[in-house]
C-alpha cells in the first residue's frame, strides 16, 4: 500500500487543526500537491515520518504502519468505522479497542465461549473423575451511550453421567453505567474479590467505583453460590511505581448452608442423679459452635514485575469467624508471559502456594474442591499451571493442585485439571 494512497484516505478521515505549524518532511516541499493535508496530519499527530526526516510518500507500507495511522486517527476523534473494520486484527494487537466500531456495530452484540474439561481427584476430601461439556453466550447492548447491558446463558452438560445429566441456567444479568463520576454495575455479576482469592463467584448486587489512579470499590448484595444473604464489600487500589497495591474489607453474613441448631457438649463432669428415672443429668453444657458462621475478612495484596515477562503477586488475608480452625491467609503466585486468544502459538506458566484458614476466604477461584476444605480448617498446598494458544481462540490448559486440609486431621488432595476453551 502506498502512502500516496493512505494520504487519499486519511483526507477523508476528518482530521483538522485549526492551527498548524509548517510541513516538518523534506521531501514535501511547498507548493507540493499534498503539502497542506500532510502538514494538517502531521500537525494532528496522524502520521510520522521517517528518521531521515522524510516522509516517503511513494513506498510501500504495511498494514500495521496503516493500523497505527488509523487508531491515531481515531484518538484524534475521526469517522474511520470502515477502516476501522478492515484493521481491526491489527488494532487489536497494538491494544486500540474500537470504540467507535463498536458503537456502529448492531445494537446487539453476541459472543461466546465453549469449554471442555476433563479432572481427575485424588483424596480423602474428594475423590473421582469429571468429564463436562460447558458453553455460554453473552449478550452485550447499549441502553445509551453510558448504560449498557449484559446477560449470559450458560449450558452444562455432564459427559460421565450415565443419565447425562444437563442444566441451562441465565447466569448473569446486570447494567453498566455512570452515575456522575461514578462508575456503577448492578444486577447478578461476576465478583471477585482479593486477587481472586476471597471470592470469584456471580454475586446479586450493585456495586460502584470511583477514581483512576486510585480506585475506591464499594459494593452490597447476596452472594449466590454460598448463600450468604447480606453482604458488604470494598476495595481500594492503586499503583506506587511498578507496583499495584490493595487493600479490602469484606462481610459477609447469614450463611444458610451452615444454618443448623447449635451443637450442645455436656459436661459429664457435673451431672446429678435422677432417682426417680434412674438416669444421670448434667448440670451444665457448653455451646462449641454457633448456628451460623458470618466472615469478616480484611486484606492487603501487592502484584509486581520482576523481570522481562515475570510477574509476583501475593495476598495476606485476616478473618473473624465464629469457631474458626484458621483465621489466618496467605496466598503468592509467579506468573511467566501468558497465553493469548488472539495470538496463536502464545504461551504462559503460573505456579501458587497457598495456606488460606477456614475465616479468610468464601469462594476461591481454584479448580480443585477448595470448598470441601472450608470444613475442615481451610487448605495449604500449591498449584502449577500452564496455558498454550493452539490457534487463534482456543486455549488449551492444565493445572495440577496438592493440597492438605489446615485441621490437623491429614486429609489431602490432588487435582489434575485439563481444559481446552473455544471463543468466538
């Protein structure tokens, strides 16, 4: 493509400067035929030139040179849809969403992902094989230009089921907009909270957000998977250098799954005879547990670069909770590149330790049955994890889990987890 050509378009794009200095390219002399539109690109910041000083209008370019003219042409506030359509892979890679594409799209948009997994579990905690089939479509559209709204279906199918079992549930539905200079969502999400590890779970609510460098997050409602009926969150967070920083507050309360009648201990020490009935009486109990186990949990978290394409993350964690084993947790993980849909052939490694008590966390984000450790004192262990684009949109995956339970009675675990996810 020649830039003779790509100056034709760009005149098109609408791209003006009230004032602009001269022409900066040498090989664009006054009184040249595209002198003035160069010099108005130029001076919008559209197209460089060369390091020569030269703007070489008659050589070939490549279509990345083009998509970088066109998302500069878009940040300019330029009508490029058209151009923006056919460089949208190009766009992509350098990061430029399309906004203004999107705006012209349909006022529906859908997407999907299918997902298959197969996991072997190995343990006292829990032990078989799982073969499933997972697919959702998303459903995203503009209310106006600052609410939109999102829904997503998902289909489970049971493939190691003699009866097949299947289910097709609306996992999602919630509004995105501003309110002022708040950001807000309501409506059944997907929260996750303290770097995933306190909870990563759809959640009924509302929930805003205010600041760019520093973010407040506040958010109220139910969370649906553990049943926890009344809860309050926050995070604040924001970067120092290279470093992100957090920290957050999380209640949450009336957990229905551990509504059941206290558990009385008598005391066999102190009893009285009953001569009458010829049985013995204790005179005094104790209550060991209570009829429901609420969680306030705080946390402070760091994610930093350590090297090219390495990355350090880590969480410390402090619950209350009414007849905790574990108040205590602390998760760290070490991330090397990362697998990308977009880009086939892309690659990535995470390896996590965890020692998270039975108070500091609802509904991690893990693939391994962490929530059959919450009974039993909360887990400690680790996790290897490695990813790998097959080709564009799927992702293959497989993790693998050793963990033991914090209560000293020895039980463990391991999981062997293998994934490979289509997107569209």
């Amino acid at each position: 493509m020649k830039k003779s050509l790509v100056l034709a378009m760009a005149m098109a794009l609408g791209v003006t400067a009230s004032a602009y200095a001269a022409n900066p390219f040498s090989d664009v002399p006054a009184g040249h035929w595209a002198y003035d539109s160069v010099a108005k690109l130029a001076a919008a910041g559209v197209v460089d030139g060369y390091a020569d000083g030269a703007f070489d209008g008659d050589k070939l370019m490549t279509r990345y040179e083009m998509a970088q003219i066109v998302a500069k042409a878009m940040a300019k506030g330029a009508n490029v849809d058209k151009l923006a359509a056919e460089f949208a892979d190009e766009l992509d890679t350098l990061g430029v969403r399309v906004a203004k594409l999107e705006k012209g799209a349909d006022a529906v948009k859908i997407t999907g992902e299918v997902r298959y997994h197969y996991a072997e579990h190995d343990g006292d905690v829990k032990n078989g094989n799982e073969d499933k089939m997972r697919s959702r479509i998303w459903f995203t559209g503009a209310v106006n230009d600052d609410w939109t709204y999102t829904g997503m279906i998902e289909h489970n199918n049971d493939l190691d089921d003699d009866a097949a079992t299947e289910d097709v549930k609306f996992q999602r539905a919630y509004l995105d907009g501003k309110l002022g200079g708040l950001k807000v969502r309501a409506g059944r999400y997907n929260l996750q909270l303290g770097q995933k590890a306190v909870n990563d779970h759809r959640f009924d609510g509302v929930q805003a957000t205010y600041g760019k460098d520093v973010k407040l997050m506040v958010g109220a409602g139910k969370q649906t998977a553990k049943s926890y009926d009344h809860v309050v969150y926050s995070e604040l967070s924001g970067k120092v250098g290279v470093i992100d920083l957090m920290a957050g507050y999380y209640d949450f309360q009336d957990a229905s799954e551990w509504s059941e009648k206290a558990v009385v201990k008598e005391n066999q020490d102190n009893f009285e005879v009953d001569l009458e009935n010829g049985t013995f009486k204790p005179i005094d109990t104790e209550v060991v547990d209570g009829a429901q186990k609420d969680k306030k949990i705080w946390a402070v978290g760091a994610a930093m670069p350590v090297a090219k394409n390495l990355k350090l993350s880590a969480i410390y964690l402090d619950g209350d909770m009414k007849g905790a084993v574990e108040d205590k947790g602390f998760q760290a993980s070490l991330a090397y590149k990362g697998a990308k849909a977009s880009v086939p052939g892309s690659w990535g490694l995470e390896a996590f330790w965890y020692d998270l008590g039975d108070a500091t966390y609802v509904d991690h984000t893990m693939n391994a049955p962490e929530g059959d450790f919450l009974k039993l004192g909360g887990f400690e262990g680790y996790s290897v994890q490695a990813a790998y684009t097959l080709a564009k949109n799927i992702v293959a995956k497989v993790e693998w889990y050793d963990l033991e339970a914090q209560d000293n009675s020895g039980k463990e675990n391991e999981t062997l987890w293998g994934q490979v996810v289509f997107t569209f």
